[in-house]
C-alpha cells in the first residue's frame, strides 16, 4: 500500500519540475534539487551529483535520465515510469498546442518577420551552447583533434553523426587503456 | 508507416546522443532533414519555440515533428521514442550503478564524447547558419542589400547579450522585435 502515494506524488512532483523549467537540460538541475531533496527528502545532495554525472555519461535528455533514475530509487519500477511520465507530460501537453496554434499563424506576415529575427538570435545561443560544451570538455591534444575530426567530417563529408559519435567513444577508449598500461609500467 | 519512421527516428536521436540539450542538435538536424519532416529554417524556427516552451529540448521537438507529420498519434510515438532509451539504459544503470561509475570503458567513452559533440555542434551551427545569413544561397549580389546586414547585426548584438547571461527567451523576444521592426522598414 505504501508504494502507491509515492509513485502518485513522483508523478506530480515531476510534472511541475517539467511544467516550470525552460531550456531542458541542466536548467531542470536546480528545480530537482528542491524538490527531490528539500522538499521531499526522497535522496541527498550527494545523489543529485552523482545523477548529474550518470546523466552526462548514458544516451538521451538529461531531465528524462534524471526523472527515471530518482524515481527508481524512490519507488522502483513503478516509480520510474511515473516520474519519466510526469516530467515528459507538460511539455507533450504544450508542444502540441503550440504546433498547431503555429501552424495556423505561420503565413502572417510579422510573425515571419519576427522569425527572420529570431532566426539570427537562436544562433547566439548555440554559439553560447557551443561555448559552454566547450568548457566542460576534456582539453589537450586528444580533445582538440577529436573537436576538429568530427567538425570537418560531418561539415564537409558526407558522413553520418551516428558513426561519428560511435568513432569518437571508441578512440576515448583505446586511449584510455593505452594511457592505463603506460600507467602500469 | 509514417509512425513506425517517427518512432525509429526519434529512438535512434534518444540512443546515440550525449548530453542532451544543444548536443541533441546534430542527431536532430540530420534526421529530420534526411526525412524531409522539417527544413532547416523550420528546425531553427522550432528551437526558439522550445526555448520559450518549458520542458526538455528533445521532448519538445519529438512531440512538436511528431504533430506535424502525423498528428496527436505521431506525436505519442516520437515522443515514446526519444525517452524508450533513456529510460531502459538508466533503469540497468541503476542496478549496477558502482560498476557503471568506475568503469574504465565508461570513462574512456567520455572523453572521446565530450569533445566530439563539440565538433558536431560546431558542424551544425555552419549550416543553420548558411540557411539564416544566406537564404537565398551564396552569391555577390545579395551583398548590395541592406537586408543582408539585418541577420548579422542582430546575430552580433544576440552573442553579446548571451555572453552576458540575458534570458534566452528575452533574446528570442528582442530579436522578434528588431525583426519585425526591420521588416516592416526595409519592406523584405
């Protein structure tokens, strides 16, 4: 019995972190943290680090990884599925609004021409994004290769991200069992 | 079998992207191209809807090129399959999650990752912004023309405000109003 107001409360706790958050990603972090933590002392300030941390190294949005790995915690099974659903809710609810009520105004003619500024300022910000990778990037000469490597073959060839990606993980092994062999000896 | 394609599509951005946000972009952009769902201005009109929407980034697009090519029901299925991964791969992480965090091959991984997505941003960035500053392609004779120089010079004024930590979505309104502004004065 006690399971089910917890997988309830994950739900609508989700739901708001998924409601009030704008940007995705890492701007979720700090909402989550209240809540899971402050507000509901589901798990510590150690585990958001270390939800941060598994979020960054497995494939997908940080805000689902992050909503299924708490709730497993909390509730298991049944916990994951209501968190992943409550933080996936809000936006699949408003998206859907938004793409017909879009889809409705896209022929007036200041709306193309604030998108034609928008356009030019959405640019800035994954120049800004870009920047912010960067940061937290590994830096040195592997890096740098492996930034300029993947840049000029999905720029100028006709190659696909996937293969990149999967060529990139790879090299970062091989060179960290080189790097730990070399540390043996 | 345009559900089956969203569903596919979107599970194949929800598995082989890292870091979610922005370093979905590539995967993004090559998929719905690739499927003729959306074009490139269309993705960049949808990233400052998604901006100004809450909700993760790639949630928002899944739903939002799920609606558009195949209504609630298509929206339903790209989204199910940009999160299906996500979900399955942190459930197993869960379990053996001491493992998974001194994994030497997990390591490994990520410092091939992090950087690759660097590049592939970097990629992505050079040719949405060839369809914003030149729309109507490469040539000499657009040079003349004063709208050339709107995209630019609201695009210079943006990346100062951005370093500057501005709101994205007070960026986005700005660059709405001087577009709409420049609009309306140049008559484009």
């Amino acid at each position: 019995m006690k399971r089910i107001p917890k997988t309830i409360s994950l739900l609508l706790t989700f739901m708001k972190i998924g409601l009030f958050t704008f940007g995705g990603g890492y701007a979720m972090i700090p909402l989550i943290q209240r809540e899971t933590v402050e507000n509901k002392n589901w798990i510590s300030d150690e585990d958001i680090l270390e939800i941060v941390a598994i979020a960054e190294s497995t494939p997908g949005p940080i805000a689902i990884n992050a909503a299924t790995f708490i709730g497993y915690r909390v509730a298991g099974f049944l916990g994951a599925l209501s968190a992943t659903l409550g933080v996936v809710l809000p936006s699949f609810a408003i998206i859907t609004v938004v793409s017909f009520v879009l889809a409705e105004f896209q022929n007036v003619r200041w709306i193309q021409y604030a998108f034609n500024g928008i356009r030019a300022g959405v640019l800035a910000l994954i120049v800004k994004a870009l920047w912010s990778m960067y940061k937290q990037s590994p830096k040195g000469i592997f890096s740098y290769l492996i930034m300029l490597g993947a840049f000029v073959v999905v720029a100028f060839l006709p190659i696909n991200v996937i293969f990149v990606i999967l060529t990139c993980a790879v090299v970062g092994i091989v060179q960290a069992l080189i790097m730990s062999r070399r540390d043996k000896k | 079998m345009i559900y089956l394609n969203l569903f596919l599509a979107f599970l194949k951005i929800g598995l082989f992207t890292f870091g979610g946000g922005y370093a979905m972009l590539p995967m993004i952009q090559e998929e719905v191209t690739a499927h003729d769902w959306l074009n490139q201005s269309d993705l960049i009109d949808f990233i400052a809807v998604s901006e100004s929407t809450p909700g993760p980034f790639a949630v928002n697009i899944a739903t939002f090129v799920g609606a558009r090519t195949g209504g609630i029901f298509g929206s339903i299925c790209a989204t199910l399959g940009v999160v299906l991964p996500s979900f399955v791969i942190i459930l197993i992480v869960a379990k053996c999650y001491a493992k998974f965090k001194s994994s030497r091959l997990v390591v490994g991984a990520m410092n091939g990752l992090k950087p690759a997505v660097v590049g592939l941003i970097a990629a992505a960035l050079l040719s949405l912004s060839q369809t914003v500053f030149f729309p109507a392609g490469l040539s000499v004779s657009v040079l003349g023309t004063a709208q050339f120089y709107v995209s630019p010079g609201i695009f210079a004024a943006a990346v100062v405000l951005a370093f500057k930590k501005l709101h994205p979505i007070l960026i986005i309104l700005l660059s709405a109003v001087i577009g709409v502004i420049t609009g309306y004065v140049l008559q484009i």
